[in-house]
C-alpha cells in the first residue's frame, strides 16, 4: 500500500491494531522503530524490519495451527523481540494475557490458567524454569522463548527460541486474518494486593482509540527520540508505545542502571514516565544544588524562589492557577505587573542555571507525559520553573488507559487536564451514586470508547464496575473545573477514617510531605486513630549535610542496620527528631485546604526504601499500602501507643 509520506496515515479506518503496520512500512520505512543499546549485540530495527518480523512471528504461529480468538500468555519484559511477538499474536486474531517475568510465580500461574492460555512466549529459559514444576501440568500446545538459548533437557512441551520460531514464519507467507473492531485484543491483569488478579479485557477498539486520539496530549514529529524506562506490558506504557509508534518515532529502551546517562547520550524529544521517575531526576538536581557553595547554592535558591513568584504570577494572569481559576480584572493586572518585573530576573536565572538542567536531560525536551499516580506539586513547579516541559494524564488499566491529560497550552498544576476526545467524567455521592454539581468532591466515573469490556470471567466484578449505562467507578475521588479539568485527590480505598469521623486523603500530604530534601519516602497512617502518624524513608545524604551545617557529624545506620541499631543512632537523637518534626509541620501547613486533622503528630523512621524488589512498590512505582502496613504493623500499632 502507497501512502503520502507526509501525511499521517488514517488510523480511524482501522479495524484491528495490527492493520497499522501495514501501513507503517510506507510512512516511515527506513526510520528506526525500535533501538535497543544495551543488548548484546545492540538491535536497530527500522520499520520496514519490525513489521517483517511481526508478520513472521504471527507466520509461524499459523504454521502451528493457532487460531484466532486463541488466547497466548506473554511473560516477559521490555525489549524489540516484547514489541514483535505482542503485535505477532495480536496480527494473528489473538489475544495475550500480559505480565512481567519477574512477578511472583504463584501470580504467573494463575495467570496462565486463569486466561486459558494455549501457548506461552516467555523471555528465557531462567524465567521458564521459575514456573516448573507445575508448568507441566499445562496442556500448552508450545513453548517460544524470546531468547536465543539452547534448550538442552527434556520438557513435556515443545520448546522453540526465538530464532527458531521466526524461521518456521519465514517458510511461508503471512495470511490476513480479518478481526472484528470489539474483538478481544489483550487481557491485563491488574495487581492483587487485595486478592486475585482480574483480567482486564480489552478491545482493538479500546486500543485503537488511544492510538487516535493521544495527539491531543503531544505531537511527536517522524525520527522523534523516545526513552522508554516502564514495562511495555503496562497499559500505560503500552498505549504510548502504539501511538508513538504510529507516528513514526524511534522507541529506543533503556533501564534504571542506564538511565541518567541514556538521558544525557539519547537526548530524547519524548519520555512517558511516573511520578518517582521525575522525583529521581528532581533529586538529583537537588544534590548538584546541594553539592556548590554556599555562595552558589544562595544563588540558586534566589533564582528559583523568584521565578516561582514569576510563574504564578503567569499563571494568575492566564486563569491557570487552580486555587484562582477565575481571577478578578484587578487580580490579573496585579499578576501581570508582577511578571512583567519579574521576567528579566527569570531569564537571567534560566541562562545560568535552568539551561544547564536541560542539557542535563539531553537538551531536546520537546514533552514529558507523566501518568500512574500523583505529581507532587513542587516537582511539577520545579520543572515548569526549569522550562521542562512536563503535563500529567490520567486513567487507569480498565480505561486503556488514558481518559483525561493536561495539554501544553493548559498546564494547570494540581489538574489532571480535560478529557481526551469521545470521554465523559462525571462525579458522584459516594453513597448515593447520585450525579454532583460541579466542583464537589465524590468518586469519578468514566465513560467512553475506551472503557474495558469489563474483567474476563468474572461478571460479578464487571458488574460492580460498570453500571446499565457504561459509566466505569474509577475508585477514585475528585472533583472537576468549570472548564471540566479532572483533579484527583485521592483514592477511596485509601481513605484514613480518625476515630472523630474526619476523613483524610493520604496522597496529597504525602506529596506535600516529600517536598522536605530531608524526606525520600513516607507512607501516612492512621485509620481509627486520634491523629495522623506516618512511616518515613529518610534521605541520609542530605541529612549528614545539614548535620554538618550544625557543626556535627552525625552517626547515621546503614540501610541494613536492625532496629535496636535505628534507634539508638543519631536518627532518633532530639535534634533530629526535631528536625523532622518542623519538616512535616511545614509542609503539610503550606499544604492548601489545611486542616487541623491533617497534621502528622507521630512517626517512625525506616532505612529500607519501598521498591518493586521488596514488593512494596508496583511496577509503575506506586506505593502498596496494604503490604507496607502488614509488613510494619507491629511498628505502626507502637507508634499510637506510644
């Protein structure tokens, strides 16, 4: 098919995902789609390669006699070969049941079951093993390994890597497989840190919609340089990887250990990340500032005090301050002046000190999209205040997962942005279900084109999640603008009840809370207790150095000191006990909307960070508060009792 090279091709006319690569040669064929660096050797693949290599893979499914409608269990991570044989099946009018190799393996097996698996593509013969021996027991038809190892035992299946697997493919010619638009495109299995996960059922169409419409969130050109960092099997990577791979951008992967200096090397127009990806970045500009002299790091902070007068002051004169949407004809004269005075001093900041972060992220930013969970408001500031430009979407798996994104042109801090085309929020009464006038706070409902078809056999649960007229319970609370911006204020399952009956969200305080350079991490606690307590990861660096600014080395543990250790070092001496105690008071009083109820009055220092590894982190790095309570309750429960 002959296209004009120029113009983005019509993705609406599609019925099934697949279909784009057949269109993708012609756009942009000799482009690099997919760059792996790091890999041995490193891979390069333009799109000519990749939609070959698609075909292929689904190819020799076929020769295997794979159906459509088949359901394949695809267990591995970020790299070229996840792209191929995710597209490969999908091509083929399967679905894959998605998830990291690195997930527990009782997860994985049920996952293999639960989704009716026929085949497993799974990344190597490490991650293979790791589900034996029960994985004999599974009357899989065969076995593709993402790797090129030999398999040198027996297995009760047929084992094939993947240069094998591509070399049945290439013995005969792909056949078109027509698929409906509604047809069964992934399931997503969403984390069951409350019970079993549920498949997550989603649809060509509901994966085509992003593919249409994440234009209105950022406008990637033909060679633009992506770093990918999250797992491509998440949905909200894996819907940035479609979309901007539809528009003829080079994905290039990278990992955390590679991650600062890809960032430096890659120079990246794009990044899709996370909250704690910005947080690591933010951090590491701090200690930069924190490592100068005292007469550069006064500078610093002058330049950077008065450009966040400078920016919401800009954003007061525009209407894009959310405690001040609609600002008075005096209110916007005032900010306007102020700008005004303050714009040279801005730019005087900017040519010393913010162009120097920029070319510490590679120069190029074009966008930054982050998504997953809460921003802390002083890091979507610091990067406003740097000229990052970075905006924030939201959306969960069961919405494919992007419902609502700021834009450029309206980069409303503490917003969440408007809906995104073919999508309605409305808010609810927790309670009563009923519809609430704008800007009250309630549960958000979702509808549109890209709400799942609901969780794979379990009806009861899709039930409970959306109601007779296709409104998906988001589990989350907030309240929308006059001019329908989404903010979210917290998670209802997450809600701390006191024992007086105030309800209390704990994101927004944690955020404000890690605002402290003294703070790496906190988890707030408190359900049917007096008072708000929290567990806090302390930053040790930036600890010594104010201990050394009080003329006193401090004896801090190492992170794997035990307990009685903790607590008889300099963490728990009174002047830094103290000290955190000012911290947490500052932050949470210049919180906006502060309640007496929100203070935090006790807490307990911990040196062990939440992290995927420990699973107390998900893989988009969000906090699990039931296994970080459980793990820590004897503590929490001290800590009230006290």
């Amino acid at each position: 098919m002959t296209m004009n090279k120029n113009v983005t091709p019509d993705y609406f006319s599609l019925n099934s995902l697949g279909e784009m690569w057949d269109l993708l040669p012609s756009y942009c064929g000799d482009i690099i789609a997919l760059s792996d660096p790091h890999s041995e050797p490193e891979v390069r693949l333009t799109y000519e390669d990749v939609a070959k290599t698609i075909k292929q893979f689904a190819s020799a499914l076929q020769s295997l006699e794979i159906k459509s409608g088949e359901k394949i269990a695809l267990f591995a991570d970020n790299s070229p070969r996840w792209l191929i044989a995710d597209q490969g099946i999908i091509i083929n009018g399967c679905a894959d049941a998605v998830r990291s190799p690195l997930a527990d393996r009782e997860e994985l097996l049920y996952i293999l079951e639960h989704s009716d698996s026929s085949v497993l593509v799974i990344q190597d013969v490490a991650s293979l093993e790791k589900l034996r021996p029960e994985l004999d027991d599974f009357s899989l038809k065969f076995v593709v390994l993402l790797s090129d190892e030999e398999v040198n035992r027996d297995y009760p299946h047929t084992i094939y890597n993947f240069s094998q697997f591509l070399q049945l493919g290439a013995q005969r010619p792909f056949i078109f497989v027509p698929v409906e638009k509604d047809a069964l495109a992934t399931l997503i299995y969403t984390s069951g840190t409350t019970g079993k996960p549920k498949g997550v059922m989603l649809s060509h169409r509901n994966l085509l919609h992003q593919v249409c419409h994440l234009d209105v969130i950022l406008q990637p050109k033909k060679g633009d340089r992506i770093l990918s960092i999250l797992p491509s099997w998440h949905s909200y990577e894996r819907a940035a990887e479609y979309f901007l791979l539809s528009r003829g951008t080079t994905l290039i992967y990278t990992n955390i250990r590679y991650f600062k200096q890809d960032l430096k090397k890659i120079k990246p127009h794009h990044m899709i990340g996370v909250p704690r990806l910005w947080e690591s970045i933010y951090e590491g500009v701090q200690k930069q500032f924190r490592d100068g002299s005292k007469t550069q790091q006064k500078l610093v902070n002058f330049f950077l005090a008065t450009s966040e007068k400078y920016i919401k002051a800009k954003r007061m004169k525009n209407g894009l301050d959310l405690e001040h949407l609609s600002p008075s004809g005096g209110e916007k004269l005032t900010a306007k002046i102020t700008s005004t005075l303050l714009f040279p001093l801005h730019k005087l900041g900017d040519k010393l000190v913010y162009t120097k972060v920029r070319e510490g992220v590679g120069g190029c930013i074009q966008t930054w999209v982050s998504g997953g969970g809460s921003l802390a408001k002083h890091i979507d500031n610091f990067f406003q205040i740097v000229g990052i430009p970075l905006i924030v979407g939201y959306g969960l798996t069961e919405t494919s997962p992007v419902t609502n994104a700021r834009r450029i042109s309206r980069n409303i801090v503490g917003a969440s942005g408007q809906p995104i085309p073919e999508t309605e929020i409305k808010i609810v009464n927790p309670e009563t279900r009923e519809t609430l006038p704008q800007g009250e706070k309630g549960l958000v409902f979702i509808r549109g084109t890209q709400v799942m078809q609901g969780y794979y056999k379990n009806p009861e649960a899709t039930a409970k999640a959306i109601d007779e007229e296709g409104w998906f319970d988001s589990g989350d609370l907030g309240w929308v603008t006059p001019d329908n911006d989404l903010v979210i204020t917290g998670r209802a399952k997450d809600t701390i009840v006191l024992s007086n009956g105030e309800n209390i969200e704990p994101q927004p305080l944690e955020d404000a809370c890690v605002r402290s350079p003294y703070i790496d991490q906190i988890m707030v606690v408190g359900q049917d207790q007096k008072y708000l307590g929290a567990l806090i990861v302390p930053n040790l660096e930036a600890l010594q150095k104010w201990g050394e600014e009080q003329n006193r080395i401090l004896n801090l543990p190492s992170v794997g000191a035990n307990r009685a250790e903790i607590e008889k070092s300099d963490l728990y001496s009174s002047g830094v006990l103290s000290l955190y105690k000012q911290e947490l008071a500052r932050e949470v009083k210049n919180r906006p909307g502060y309640r007496i109820d929100d203070r935090i009055s006790v807490f307990e220092l911990i040196l062990e960070p939440f992290s995927i590894d420990n699973g107390m982190m998900t893989q988009t790095l969000k906090i699990k508060r039931p296994v970080i309570t459980n793990h820590y309750q004897d503590m929490i429960n001290s800590m009230f009792t006290k």
